[in-house]
C-alpha cells in the first residue's frame, strides 16, 4: 500500500477530490463477465474522459448479483488498466463481515487504493450494530476504508459518523441521502476529519461553491461526456479556480441531459425498478461497452429503448460521440 494503516486519513485527504465515476459491470450475452469490455469502459474514462478516480463493483456494478470470485476479478481488471494512473475504490460491500474483509483483504493486495463498504442492510438496525461491524472490518484489513450511507439502509447520523471517524483507517464518506440537511449536519461533524461526497452531481458545483466539497463520487460523469466534451470536468475545474460565471454557464448546459438523466434513472428507477440496464443501455448509445443486466435486474423492453435512444439523441450527445470516433454500439 501507498500508506500505513493511521496514515490513510491524510493519505484520503491527498487523493479523494476532484471528478470519479462509478461504471457500471459489463457481462457477456451468455452471462460470463466481459473482461475486454470492463477493461475497455475503463481506459475510456481514463484516457479519453480525463476522470480523476474511478469506484468498481458499487450498487451500480450489481455487486449483490456477482460471485465473491468475480467482484475480485473486476478488481485485478480495474489495477492492471489503470497502472497507477488513477486512484481506484473497490466495492466490498456484503452482509456477511467475513466476506467484507476477505474482499478487502483482496483489494488491498491487488493496489487498490482505498474500499468502500455499505452499511449492512440485515440485522444492523442500531447504531451499536453498525459501528460493531465496521470496527471488525476495519480491525482486520490496513486499507482505507470510505463509509457508504443510503436512504435503503439503517442512516448513519452525525453521532455515529463520529464514532466511525475515530476508527483509524475509516478516511471518507460517500452520502447517497437526498435531503441536503442530513449531508450539512455530517459535514459539520466529521467533514474536518474525513473526506465527504455527495453521490449526485446536479447539487455539486453549489456543494463546491457554498459547501466547500471537493469531490464527486457518481455515474454520471462517463454518462454526460464523451471524448472532446468534458462539461463537468469543465465546471468543476472552473469552480476550483474561482470563475464562478464560467462554471455556472458550463453547468447550465448540462441541464438537457439532466432531464434525461430524470426521466429513465431517477434514484436507480421509480416504481420498484432499479435501472441499471438504462444505465448500460446509455453507454451503449456513446459507444461504450454495456451489455446486458443480471436478475433481479430487469432488461428494458425494446420501445422503452427507442424512446430512451430518441431522447439521448435529442440531447446532442450520441452525435458528440460519433464524431469523436465512437461506434454506438446499442442494438
């Protein structure tokens, strides 16, 4: 590792700020992890889209779906395309807190940079419970490990966040709540500690300007930018610099793709669907590798698709991709 165990929250400090995405994992039609795929979605992000970090095997990547074996997999995957080039989150989410510290164990061998672990979503319904499962993960990997909080799972306040910002590589948070007043109380109380990104890019150059927040943690990134236009790499640089008026006029433009975004991938799907398979049928749009979905996720039905390929289209943004060389790749 880059650092030691009581290091990894300065070290966290360094390294989590700036624009990451979460891609999604690409399987084969016979539903066999596609490597090439997976390894290609990741060298476009890196090369193409300049991303500054990238988070493998999330809610995203159908982490629930995948065999242990294959989750590390993608994790060898993730290291040996970014050979050092980004900082890289591996997804050790599971129940189980064996599992989660077999998986970590993993990532930290393989050069990942820091894990990230979801509040577990059976059994821990008070705070003492979940500081007791990630004080046994963090007691058994040196690894920094980034906190996850959802809306789905038992809330992490600001009193528990401080319980688990004590633990000694515990270095960030990733705040998937959508409410703004929970996120303020969880910065006030450990954003001097630990690194904290809200998981929603419409909010972030207000999180940048207003709260101070220095990185994103989200999908959209390699959703809304091609190679050649990169808006909200754009916006955000721009908003680090001080030029207010120039980030605010490349975020507004970002708003067509955000209604898109609204319309198909609201919160991972309304009406029970999680939509995932919208997500990969996006990429396939611009000419990146997305495949089909595992249950219980559900495939989109084929009018479903050319509405969503009419829309995308509507936006400018497929056309953006063919002319940077990119073959659509949707069927």
């Amino acid at each position: 590792m880059k650092y030691r165990k009581h290091e990894a929250k300065g070290y966290a400090k360094t390294v989590l700020k700036g624009v990451w995405t979460a891609l999604p994992t690409s399987f084969t039609p016979d539903d066999r992890l596609d490597e090439a795929g997976n390894a290609a979605n990741l060298e476009h992000c890196i090369s193409k889209l300049k991303l500054e970090g990238h988070y493998c095997i999330g809610n995203v990547g159908e982490f629930w779906a995948m065999t242990n074996e294959e989750r590390m997999r993608v994790v060898e995957i993730n290291v040996d395309v970014a050979k050092g080039r980004i900082p890289l989150i591996a997804g050790c989410h599971h129940q189980n807190p064996y599992e989660a510290v077999k998986l970590a164990q993993h990532a930290q061998s393989a050069g990942v940079d820091f894990v990230i672990i979801l509040t577990p979503y059976v059994a821990a319904r008070g705070d003492d419970a979940v500081y007791d499962y990630f004080k046994f993960v963090c007691e058994r990997v040196d690894i920094g490990i980034v906190l996850f909080n959802t809306e789905v799972t038992y809330p992490i306040s600001p009193k528990l966040a401080n319980r688990l910002a004590a633990l000694p590589n515990m270095c960030g948070f990733k705040q998937g709540v959508s409410k703004p007043q929970p996120t303020t109380a969880l910065r006030d109380a450990i954003g001097h500690t630990v690194e904290v990104s809200v998981a929603d890019e419409a909010p972030f150059l207000y999180n940048i300007s207003v709260c101070g927040d220095r990185w994103l943690l989200n999908y959209c990134p390699h959703l809304y930018q091609v190679p050649g236009y990169t808006p909200v790499n754009d916006y955000t640089r721009a908003a680090l610099a001080g030029d207010m008026n120039k980030a605010t006029e490349i975020c507004r433009s970002l708003n067509p793709l955000r209604s898109v975004l609204a319309k198909w991938i609201p919160g991972y799907g309304g009406g029970g669907r999680m939509a995932i398979a919208e997500q990969k049928f996006w990429m396939e749009c611009i000419g990146m590798a997305g495949g089909p979905v595992r249950v219980p996720c559900a495939e989109m039905t084929r009018d479903a698709k050319e509405q969503m390929r009419a829309d995308l289209e509507a936006t400018g943004l497929p056309a953006r991709a063919r002319a940077a060389g990119l073959q659509k790749r949707a069927a």
